[in-house]
C-alpha cells in the first residue's frame, strides 16, 4: 500500500516538472519585437515601400517603427525559419512566436491619408444651394446640390477629395430657362405661353330705351316682368321657388346696345342671366348692379331675360331689373400673354425651395404681379401646410384676412403663430400654426419677390375670362382692387389654366371642369377643399377649390370654414438655375 501511494506521489510530481517546463519554454518562444530591439538582437528587418502603391520597398535607415503613413503588410511580412508575425495596431508592436533563432522581415505599405477638405459657408455669404464641385480620386463621390451634403463611397486608404464653391460665370436664370421650354413638351403636359383676348373697348350710351323699342316682344305668360314708363325698366315677378320667368325681344333698329341690371336675391341660387340668341352674355346673383355690352345689333337678334329660382328661400328684393340702352362703341381689343404655364397631369415643374417639394405654376410678366419690365417664376408648395379658415371674421377682403396675415408673418419668419391671433382651423377654433421648422427658412426669404396681387373675381367663366376678371380694375364688393405682398395664394385662372388644352378648351366654363378631361387632366388638383386668393362676385362667399366623386369643381366656402392652405409665391429674378431636370426625383435646384 506505501509502495502504491509512492507511485502516484511520484507520479503527480513528474507531472507538475514537464508543465513548468512547457510554461518556460513557451515565454521563451513568445518575443514581443518593440523599437530599438533590432539594436540588440538583429532579430528583424523593416521594410518601407517607397511610394504609396509601388510595390517597391527598401530597408529602414531607422530603428523606428514607422509614423503613422505606413499600414502594417501581414501578407509580405514573413520569418525565414517559419515564425509566426502578428501586429498589435493598439500598441503598434509585433509579436513573434518561434521555438527556433529565427530572422524576420517586417513590411510596412506607404499610403496618403485621406484629405477631405470642406469649404463651408458662414452666415454672412451663404446662399441656398451654392454651385459646388467635388473631385475625388479613389474613390466614388457626389456633392448633392439638392441638400447641400458631400456623399463619398467606396474610400479607401488613397481616397483624396476637394470640394469647391463658386460663383457661376454665367448664369441660367430659372425664368428665361422656363420660357425657353414653352411648347416642348414636359411629362404628360407641356410649357405654354397662353394667350388671352382683353377687351378693354368702351361703349357710350346715349339712349335708354322706351317699350316702343323693343319689337318682338314676348313676355312670360304665368309671372310677367312688369314695364315701368318713368324709369324705362322691365322687374321680374316670379316669387314662386322652383320657378323661371323669362322676356325675349329684339332691339327695333340696328346699333349698338348694353343692357343695365339690378339684381336682389340670394346670393348663389337665385340668377338672373342675359342671352344674345341663346349665347349667355352674362348672370349675377346676390346684390349686385352692372352693366353688360351685347353687341352691335341688328333687329334679327333675340336678346333674352330670365330670372330663376332655386327650390327654397329667398333674399332682398327677389328680382331682376333691367333696361336696354343703346350708344356708340369704341373698340379696343388686344391679345396678351395670361403667363407661360404648366399643364397637364405629370409636367416635370418640381422645384427644391425651402429644403422641401414646390412646383412652377409658370412665368408671368407685369399684368399679373406688378413689376415692370419683370418675367417672374410663379411656384406653389406641393403639400398643404394644414387646415386653416381664409378669414376668421367672415370677410371676403384678402388684405385684411386672417390667413393673409398668417402666411406673411409666422410662416415667412418661421415663427411659432400658434397665440398670433391669426391661426384658426375650422370655425374659428384655434388651430396648431408652429412653422418654426416649415416655415420660410431664413436662406430661402430673400427669393421671394415682393409684388402686387390682383384681387378681382370671377364665378362661371372661363379661364380666359376669369384671368381677366381676377385683374380687373373696377372695386367689387366693398374691398381693394389689389394688395402688395410676399405670400398668397393660387389664382381660379392657375387651376383652370393647368389643365392640358388638348383635352379642356380655354373657353370652358367652370362649372365643367368636374370633368376628367378638365379636372383629370390637372397637376394642380388636389384631393380636398382648398383655398384660393379669388373671391366671388356675391355676397361674403369665398371661392375655394373642393372636390367630390365627380371629381373637381369649385364652390363657394365660407371664410371662417377650414380648407387646405398651400402657400404661394413669386421668386426674385436673379433667381438662377444649378441643377436638376424638374421631375419628383430631380427637381430644380435654384441658387441666388
């Protein structure tokens, strides 16, 4: 039993001897190179590649591991009795693990760290969307125009980038390049250069007719209009809802002839219209007194009368008067540009402003914004900025308005307009007006033009007609003919302008572009009620654009209701072009 114990006593001690001398002669076999060892040993040799990428190398002259230009070669790096090399990049040393006298040649690569340089732009001379040039080498680069960031792949340890800003030599200003398009075609739509007939002729009158003038009379048989000697007028009688009372007559001689009315009745419903041989020459409704220039007659025209009424209620007087005169006429008819536009459904009109999606409704010269001598581009934001009430006081005046005020003071300064006094949603509720982040950033302010928008109205005309009427001269309704400003909002002419002509003719009325070859063939409609800067010729009604399941078409909104708002304005025409093709994905990219 000793003898047993003495085996395995024995047995445990040879044991602890063979491991310690496996540990001696493992650290024995571990060298951990570091600088100056090649001094003492002469265990190593470092070699430097001459020129970066060479593949060429030399012996060190120093005893030094290399500075930080040279990357540690695994590959070349090698021992001539087969002893293992690792590099430590933490401690920057070699590690060499041998059980022989081994000689090592340590590689070291020469590479240019990468030099980016990056000209940046202080407060004082920036501009959005500075012309930039980034040249690279060994590597794949992009400086992005639309949001003004470097954008490298694909760097290696050679990568060597510059970027540049410059001040273009000649400049491609972004109007003269939009009117250079005009009838080239543009997605689905094209550039076109519009052309209105304005008539700006006068009629004199000399007459006012007696009932001994009018021939052919044929008056209506259940509610007669009833003749008045003294003041030579004709009023409507039917009184009844749901009902028409119509006159028809021709003039008795050959000339010239107006026709002057004062209608009384609800604004909207019940109409009085006029007709030159079943041509409608005019309707009103609301409280309204006009007049409307027929035509040079002979006694073979019908001229037409009729006073309808809707199936309830009534206001005012619940009539029509009218009288015939006749005169003299002076014409005066020209053909002027209505703007350079974009129609169609899909034209490519995307614009990068305010570091988000606008689009061109088109160009325009100084019958539309004031500014003599001046082709201004005419964008409008792509997305709403939220449902507000065009006027929390139920007024039709635009400069006076609550959204006026809105978009011109927190949303041109970026400012949080929720307690402004001017931010109301639906009814007047108080609404959510932060535009501290979506609001016009202050890079972008000194692009928008300063110009006078035209505040006339039009209801049931056509796009021709209602261009005019928007920049008519003639005070309507008891508020300015113009204001001056920066932000507004689009025109009912913008809307039925950017339908394809191909498919919607210019003389079509509004009432039809509920139509998918009108409101189908629109960039410009929109999914929802939206706001408009025209107002309509009755009453305190507001003209907004909505839509419904027969598509689009305009109705009246009552100001202090909640409609979609998108913003719009006319850009400065120093304004010039770097670049992008207009699409969704590339839009214009502008600087100034």
């Amino acid at each position: 039993m000793k003898k047993k114990k003495l085996i395995i006593l024995s047995s445990i001690c040879l044991l602890v001897i063979f491991i310690c001398i496996l540990l001696i002669n493992n650290k024995s076999n571990a060298k951990v190179l570091e600088d100056n060892q090649n001094k003492v040993s002469g265990m190593y040799a470092i070699m430097l590649e001459t020129e970066a990428g060479s593949g060429s190398y030399e012996p060190s002259t120093s005893s030094l591991w290399p500075g930080d230009g040279y990357i540690f070669n695994e590959t070349l790096s090698k021992c001539e009795n087969g002893g293992e090399l690792t590099w430590h990049e933490d401690t920057r040393t070699v590690s060499l693990k041998t059980s022989v006298s081994d000689k090592c040649y340590l590689y070291f690569d020469k590479y240019n760290p990468p030099d980016v340089t990056i000209a940046t732009n202080n407060s004082n001379n920036y501009t959005p969307a500075t012309p930039a040039t980034l040249n690279c080498t060994n590597a794949t680069a992009e400086y992005n125009q639309k949001y003004q960031r470097i954008e490298i792949s694909q760097i290696n340890k050679y990568t060597n980038c510059s970027l540049t800003y410059q001040t273009p030599s000649s400049k491609t200003y972004l109007n003269n390049y939009i009117t250079g398009l005009s009838g080239s075609a543009q997605g689905d739509g094209e550039v076109v250069n519009e052309q209105v007939t304005i008539d700006n002729s006068t009629f004199n009158p000399t007459t006012t007719l007696n009932q001994n003038n009018y021939s052919n009379l044929s008056n209506d048989a259940s509610s007669p209009f009833t003749w008045d000697s003294t003041d030579k007028t004709w009023t409507s009688t039917n009184k009844t809802n749901s009902s028409t009372s119509t006159i028809t007559f021709n003039p008795s001689s050959n000339g010239y002839y107006q026709l002057c009315y004062t209608v009384s009745s609800e604004s909207g419903f019940d109409k009085a219209t006029f007709y030159v041989d079943n041509s409608q020459k005019a309707q009103d409704s609301g409280s309204k007194s006009s007049c409307v220039y027929l035509g040079n007659l002979t006694t073979s025209n019908t001229i037409k009368v009729t006073y309808s009424k809707d199936s309830s209620s009534s206001s005012g007087n619940d009539n029509v008067i009218f009288y015939l005169q006749s005169g003299t006429y002076n014409e005066n008819i020209e053909t002027v540009s209505a703007g350079i536009r974009y129609e169609g459904k899909a034209p490519n009109n995307y614009v990068w402003f305010n570091n988000e999606l606008w689009r061109i409704i088109g160009v325009f010269d100084s019958a539309s914004h004031g500014q003599d001598g001046q082709n201004l581009v005419k964008i409008i934001r792509a997305d709403s900025i939220g449902v507000l009430a065009w006027d929390k006081s139920y007024t039709n005046d635009w400069t006076a308005s609550s959204l006026m005020n809105l978009l011109n003071g927190a949303y041109l300064n970026a400012q949080d307009g929720t307690d402004s006094g001017y931010c109301y949603g639906n009814r007047e509720i108080p609404g959510n007006c932060d535009y501290t982040s979506i609001g016009i950033s202050s890079t972008y302010k000194d692009m928008i033009a300063n110009v006078t928008w035209y505040l006339g109205g039009c209801v049931g005309s056509s796009a021709d007609s209602c261009y005019s009427l928007e920049r008519d001269s003639e005070e309507y309704v008891n508020h300015p003919i113009n204001w001056e400003g920066k932000i507004g909002l689009m025109y009912i002419s913008d809307y039925m302008y950017s339908a394809i002509a191909s498919s919607c003719e210019r003389n079509t009325g509004l009432d039809s572009y509920i139509t998918p070859t009108c409101a189908g063939e629109s960039w410009l409609f929109s999914e929802g009620y939206e706001w408009t800067i025209t107002t309509v010729l009755m009453g305190d009604m507001i003209l907004c654009v909505s839509v419904d399941d027969r598509r689009l078409l305009f109705s009246g909104g009552l100001p202090n209701h909640g409609s979609s708002t998108r913003p719009v304005l006319y850009l400065d025409p120093s304004v010039y072009l770097i670049d992008g093709s207009g699409t969704e994905n590339d839009p214009y990219i502008i600087g100034m």
